[in-house]
C-alpha cells in the first residue's frame, strides 16, 4: 500500500495594528514538495465576529476568487497557474487592496451585521 502524506503549511499575516484584519494562506504541497494547491482568504471582525472579505484559492480544481464584499457576492476564475509566484503576486494584492475591499463590505452588508 502506498501511503500519500498531506504536506501543509498554515500562516496569519495581520493587515493592520490591531489585528482585525487578518489574512490566512494555506499552501498545500505533493509528496515532492509541489505546491499542489492553496488558498488565501482576507476575513475582518466586526463587532466581534470574523467575516470573510475575499478568498483566493483551488478548492474546485482551478483558480478562483469569491468576492464576498460585492452584492450579490462573485466568484470568478484566475487565469493564473498554481505557484509560489502566483501566491506572492495575489497575496500582495489583498493586502494592497484589503482596506478597499473592506470598506465595500461595510457599504453592502454594514447593516446587516
């Protein structure tokens, strides 16, 4: 029998000073230390609660982002391969776009919460 162990790495970067804005990556890597798939996924607390702002990943087998501060919220397809490189550029992005993108979030769904 031939035994397939998940290889996975988990970080937080905090966005900001008071740790309310948090983005988590998860890489995951093939038994030859491949990225094999990953996710990022911007969330915000409000109110004491964590909400998801953006996420980047390959759950599906392919690479999407779901935008959840849009109304309805988006999920859209990257054309992008799976690297480290593509990691690096998406992960610069969210946290070049996060207070943006959060401020969107609080205008359609602000009232809800």
């Amino acid at each position: 029998m031939y035994f397939v162990e998940k290889r996975v790495k988990e970080f937080r970067d905090r966005l900001d000073d008071s740790g309310n804005e948090i983005l988590f990556i998860i890489l995951e890597f093939d038994n030859e230390r491949r990225l094999k798939k990953f996710s990022l996924n911007l969330t915000t607390t409000i109110c004491g609660k964590r909400f998801g702002v953006a996420r980047y990943d390959c759950g599906h087998g392919y690479l999407h982002m779901h935008r959840f501060y849009r109304k309805p919220y988006t999920k859209e397809l990257v054309h992008k391969e799976v690297s480290m490189q593509t990691v690096k550029e998406l992960r610069k992005e969210m946290a070049q776009n996060w207070e943006t993108w959060k401020k969107a979030f609080l205008e359609n769904y602000g009232g809800t919460i």
